[in-house]
C-alpha cells in the first residue's frame, strides 16, 4: 500500500513540475490537476503495462525511447479525461514525459536514501535492509 501511495506521491510530483516547466501542459485549477495525477496514475498502472508489452519490440529496437512516447501518449490521454487539464501537442506532452521520468527517478532514489530500502524497479516493492 505504500509504494502505490510513493508512486501516486510520485505522479503528483513529477506532474506538477512537468505542468510548471512546460508551456504546453495546463492546470485550470489545483483541484483539476490533483485529479489528472490520479487519472494519469490509474493510467499507468492499468493500461501502460498492456502499451510496453504490446510494443515491446518496438522498445528494444529504439533502446527504450519509445517507452517516451508511451509516456507522452498516457499524459495526453489523461488531458483527454480529466477537464480542466490540457496538454497542447504531442511536443508538450514528450516533453512532459520526460520530466516526470526524470522526477520520478530522483524521488523514488530519494525515498530509498532517506528510509534505508532497497527499491525492486521491476514491481515498485520495497524491502527493509533490516532484519526483523
């Protein structure tokens, strides 16, 4: 229940820096934008696992830059859900998509520094380095 509350945490995080930095992503209200990071966190967790799988070949073959685009595509597809939250283009979405890779991947080391975990990056679990 933690690490989905961590990835949520996440989300929230990534998106907002995305929706501070970048032009073309919009938030009407803080209210409309705590909903997109739920959509947009539902998203991920329900229908880009079947997206990498499905274009998993596609990946390998870009040495996983497309998994960029599965991101890109996500965040316009919550902007498409939720009113109230806008992304204008596909550039603004990629651009987006990185930035909250790049967020999510400071937050969840920082997460693992400060608790003392070891993050699994395959399931999002996380298991004390101590032993009970």
């Amino acid at each position: 229940m933690i690490s989905l509350l961590l990835v949520w945490a996440a989300t929230v995080i990534g998106l907002g820096v995305a929706t501070f930095l970048t032009p073309g992503i919009k938030a009407k209200s803080f209210f409309a934008f705590i909903i997109a990071a739920t959509v947009l966190s539902l998203i991920n967790v329900f229908i880009r696992p079947l997206l990498w799988l499905l274009t998993a070949p596609l990946s390998v073959l870009t040495f996983g830059l497309f998994v960029l685009v599965i991101n890109a595509l996500m965040v316009m597809l919550a902007a498409a859900l939720v009113p109230g939250f806008e992304v204008k283009g596909f550039g603004s979405a990629l651009l987006g998509a990185i930035i909250m890779l790049l967020v999510g991947v400071i937050v969840f080391i920082s997460v693992a520094l400060l608790t003392g975990t070891e993050i699994n990056w395959y399931s999002y679990e996380y298991h004390s380095q101590r032993l009970h």
